[in-house]
C-alpha cells in the first residue's frame, strides 16, 4: 500500500447540541476516486469543509497530502481543487474574471492564470461563455464554472462535493467524462453523492454514509455482492397475496426487503425464482432488474437512499 493522501480518525464535527460527523476514519489512496454515497443530512458536506478547511474540526485527526488540516490549512489548499456543494461564484464578475481573480490567490503569474483558465473553460465547455455574467447563466453552467475554477490551480486532489446535483444529464456525462479523465492524469478524486449511480460510475471505492457514521466501504460491486444477491425482483402485490407469496418462497434461496408497497426479492438464480413466481396470482407489477448499490442501501438502513 503507498501513502495515503487523506487518513480521518475519529473525525467528529459538532454543530452547537448537533453532532453532523460522529468520529468517522477513513483512509483515501493518491489516485483512486474515493466516494461518500448517503442521503441528505448523512453528513458528507461537514466531512468535505472540514477536508478543504472551510469548516473546523470538531474533534479527531485529518491529515490531507500528510499535512495536518488544524495546522496547515495554507499548504493543502494549494493542491486541492474544490467543487462546494454551494454556488459561491462572484456574481458581480464575468466567467473568465471569475477564474482569474481565483487564479491571484494562488499567486499564479496573469500570464499563465489566462492560459489555464482558457483551457479550463474550454475542457467544461464555457469559453464561449467567457464575457456573460454569471447571472445570465444556468444553473448546469454554473456548476461547470465552479469545476473549471477548481482546475486553475493544477491541483493534485479534487474535493467534488455533489459535483452533478442539478445538471441535466447530458452536462452529468460530460462532468463524469471530465472528472475521469482527470483521474486518468492522476488526480485524486474525492467525491459525495446521493445518486447511487454516480457512485457506481466514477468511485474506485466509497463510504456509505448516514447519520453521521459510516455504515460499510469498499468497492461498488464487492458492496454490491456483499450485501444483495445480484437479481432484483420489484414487486406490487395486491391485498392478501403476500402470504401465498410467502409460502411459495419458503425454504428458496431469497431474500426479501420491504420498501414502501413494494416487495425486493433479491436471487441469485433469476429464472428459477421467476418460474416460481409464474403460479402466483395477485401480482400488479413486477420488474426484474440487476442489484445496484442503491439495494446495499436499503438493506443496511431499510429506506431508500432518496428518502432522509
Ligand atoms: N452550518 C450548519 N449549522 C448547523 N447544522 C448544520 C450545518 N451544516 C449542516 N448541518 C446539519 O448537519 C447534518 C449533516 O449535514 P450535511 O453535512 O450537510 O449532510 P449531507 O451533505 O450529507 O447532506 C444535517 O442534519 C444538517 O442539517
Ligand atoms: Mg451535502
């Protein structure tokens, strides 16, 4: 194992009585894309301010590129580009003033700042853009702003905190493409999310994160096959064919999860289990699907990952 280039331990944040981050470790490989999948309020913002330094630590250790975050806050952020969950562009400022006033306080030479932020905004698609103001741009445009911003500094390590939420999903493939390839350079990417299938796309590794804890890690399918068996049988039952159901299923290698009105029938042996099912009346609605991580999801908290 090389060095990690983020270690947590026992990292705790406090909001007044609110405890967001209850004591969580974790451990972040240089140029691996690391996730923090949860629902809202699961505490994934407060663990990414504490990690750039925009929000203190309440208590335990963070080291960022073998820097203490309580110590040498200047150094990190030198090399990390950031991507908050908020818009906090400068509206008084055009898109491309936007960069280079965030260029000066990196001390980058004018110069070199037009260079890369020209090639920034070109990589999300905005140097056409480069003279409106950020008032005359969407929502999705802002959000590319705020990830070529993050890029005019060459960082070695990207803090992407909700990088798509809101984006329509043409501009989601291309921020996915973008952040892949600049993993492919060997950026660091840490990532949140609640879209399971963000998490799946880009993460080499994640935590599942809720209520301030970290209930599992590892990789997407190895969470995936861990958890669930790997077909998914969505069903809508009608009243009183539960209990049939039940007794069809009796002594079959099944696992059952509840959400909502529907019933997850999760198998490792697709066909048979829909064979099983063929006799069974009083089925409204029935998809069969392959387990995603939103499954992992369910099973480790019993709601839906959409759901707080
Ligand atoms: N600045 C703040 N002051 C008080 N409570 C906060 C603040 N920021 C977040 N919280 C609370 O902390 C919890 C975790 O929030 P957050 O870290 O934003 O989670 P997530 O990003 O996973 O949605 C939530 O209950 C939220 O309301
Ligand atoms: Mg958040």
């Amino acid at each position: 194992m090389t060095k990690p280039v983020i270690v947590a331990r026992g990292l705790t944040k406090h909001y007044g009585q609110l405890t967001a981050v209850k004591g969580i470790g974790f451990a972040i490989q240089p140029g691996e894309c690391f996730g923090f999948l949860g629902p809202n309020g699961a505490g994934k913002t407060s663990t990414m301010r504490m990690i750039y330094g925009f929000s203190p630590v309440s208590a335990g250790e963070l080291f960022v590129l073998g820097w203490d975050v309580q110590r040498d806050i200047r150094q990190i952020k030198h090399h990390l580009g950031v991507i908050p969950q908020e818009d906090n562009l400068d509206p008084d400022l055009k898109v491309l003033q936007n960069l280079l006033v965030y260029a000066r306080y990196f001390d980058i030479p004018k110069n070199i700042a037009r260079e890369r932020a020209r090639e920034a905004l070109e990589l999300l698609q905005l140097w056409e853009r480069r003279e409106a103001f950020i008032r005359e741009l969407s929502g999705g445009m802002k959000r590319r702003l705020i990830f070529a911003r993050a890029l005019v500094n060459r960082p070695q390590m990207i803090i992407a905190d909700e990088p798509t939420t809101g984006l329509d999903p043409q501009a989601r493939h291309l921020v996915w493409q973008k952040l892949r390839q600049l993993q492919a350079r060997g950026v660091t990417l840490v990532l949140t999310t609640h879209y399971m299938e963000e998490a799946a796309q880009l993460c080499d590794r994640l935590a599942i994160m809720d209520h301030g804890v970290i209930l599992e890690r590892g990789a997407p399918q190895a969470l995936i096959s861990k958890h669930v068996r790997p077909e998914v049988f969505e069903l809508y039952l009608s009243n009183g064919a539960e209990e049939q159901l039940d007794r069809k299923l009796r002594g079959l290698p099944v696992q059952v999860e509840h959400l909502g009105d529907a019933l997850y029938l999760y198998t490792q042996n697709g066909r048979l289990l829909r064979d099983e099912l063929e006799g069974v009346t009083g089925i409204q609605r029935l998809v069969q699907r392959q387990a995603t991580l939103e499954d992992v999801f369910l099973k480790l908290t019993g709601r839906a990952l959409g759901e707080s």
